[in-house]
C-alpha cells in the first residue's frame, strides 16, 4: 500500500510539474505593476503560511482552478506538496525575488531555505482570475541557491 501511495503522490507530482511547464498565455501588454507585485507576494505568503500550518483547504484555495480539477480536493493537493515540495511546505525562511513574464505568464522568483537547511529556487507562476484575483497555477523547484551580485 505505501507503495502504491508513493506512485501516486510521484504521479501527483509529475502532473503539477507538467502544468506548470505547459503553461501557454496571451502575451501581456506591460510589466507587472507594483500592485500586482504585492498581490501576487502576499498570495504565495499566505499559501506557505497556510502550509506551516497544515491548512489543507486554505493551502488549496490559492491554487488555480486547473490545478484544483488537478488535484480534486484540499487532502489530495496536501499530499503531493508534502511528497515532493518540502521546501516550501515547510520553509526555514522565504525572500522573494524577480516577478517576471516568462511565455505570455507570469513567474515570481521565491528563494526558499528548505527544512534541511538547503537553498532552492521556487518559481511560482500565477495567472489572474475573471474576478482580478490571483491563483497559484504551479511551482517548479530549482536546485539552486539564491545567487548574490
């Protein structure tokens, strides 16, 4: 059976990977406003404060309606970030980098301590809802500590 689990949450864990990878998105017109900047910060914020504290569906709630078909309820998505995204279910700090549009989306740069006190790169891509809300539409881990100039 723990096998079993342990497909499946790889499983889970490719399909969020693939999403995020195949993300295709109007162009956008400008470069995102100070406004959006803030807005887009404190929705991540929220999610890993929601991971910290192992609020499921408050977690959930921040991931766009694709990845909640995706990932059919709050449980099943808690899983699959639990299996294969430590770093930022249970961060020892968080900073945030460059907000930028990568094909037609955009990506905010998240440098996370893991909880083994190992530096990554979270790239969190976003896209606004009907409403003018923002939702998380995936993450990709990097290998790759934070790169001081």
């Amino acid at each position: 059976m723990l096998h079993m689990r342990g497909s499946l949450q790889s499983f889970a864990g490719a399909l969020f990977a693939a999403a995020f990878l195949l993300m295709q998105g109007p162009a956008r017109a400008q470069d995102p406003t100070l406004a959006e900047t803030r807005a887009i910060e404190a929705l991540i914020s929220s999610q890993i404060d929601a991971f910290r504290s192992d609020d499921s569906t408050r977690a959930y709630s921040f991931a766009s309606p694709v990845l909640q078909r995706q990932f059919v309820n709050p449980e099943t998505f808690m899983s699959m970030v639990k299996g294969g995204y430590q770093p930022v279910y249970r961060p020892k700090s968080v900073a945030f980098g460059r907000l930028r549009e990568v094909k037609g989306n955009l990506v905010q740069e998240v440098f996370v301590v893991g909880p083994d006190g190992k530096d990554w790169t979270a790239l969190y891509a976003v896209e606004q809802q009907p409403d003018g809300s923002w939702r998380i539409s995936g993450c990709k881990l990097l290998d790759e500590p934070r790169v001081s100039a």
